[in-house]
C-alpha cells in the first residue's frame, strides 16, 4: 500500500466538504435570543390570531425588515409580500419546519 494513499483519501474528502450544493435547504434552523418583552408579545400575538404561529411571525417581521432596509433580493421581496397577503382557511394547518 501506498503512503500517499491516507493523504490523497483526506484530500478527497476535504474537497467533497468543499463543494457547494446545487440549491440551498427549503428552510434553516435559527436561534436567538431577545427580550422577554418581545418574547411575550409574540405569545400573544399568536394566541390573540390562530392564523399565525412563530414561524411565519418571524418569517414576515425579517422578511418586512430587510425590504424596508432596500435588500434588492427578490425572494426577500417575495416573502415580505407573502407575509402581508397570505390567507389561511380556518381548518388548514400551517406546515412548520
């Protein structure tokens, strides 16, 4: 066996961690911390409409605050718009990540 092999093995693996995937996941994990005013008013806020949940509140609050700060991305545009107009039927259940 050759000793380089160990060596070329890693290299190889090392550039598999390297290569960018075709398209980035549907949805990203993100934790963060506030103050537990926000926190509470954000409970409340979804109690108070059953039609929200914390993910798409938060989903719309970044969403609304990048297109207000002039972010040219058309997704980020495209979610703001989503959050504003997005309707759900009573019965329908909001799919979370």
């Amino acid at each position: 066996m050759s000793p380089w092999r160990g060596v070329m093995e890693g290299h190889q693996a090392d550039a598999a961690m390297l290569q960018i995937p075709d398209h980035a996941p549907a949805f990203v994990s993100v934790e963060n911390q506030f103050p537990e005013e926000l926190y509470d008013a954000m409970r409340e806020f979804v109690r108070v409409h059953p039609q929200w949940d914390q993910y798409r509140l938060m989903q719309a609050a970044l969403a609304g605050f990048l297109f207000q700060q002039g972010c040219p991305d058309r997704a980020v545009a495209r979610h703001y718009l989503d959050g504003l107009f997005r309707r759900q039927q009573p019965d329908s259940t909001a799919t979370r990540p």
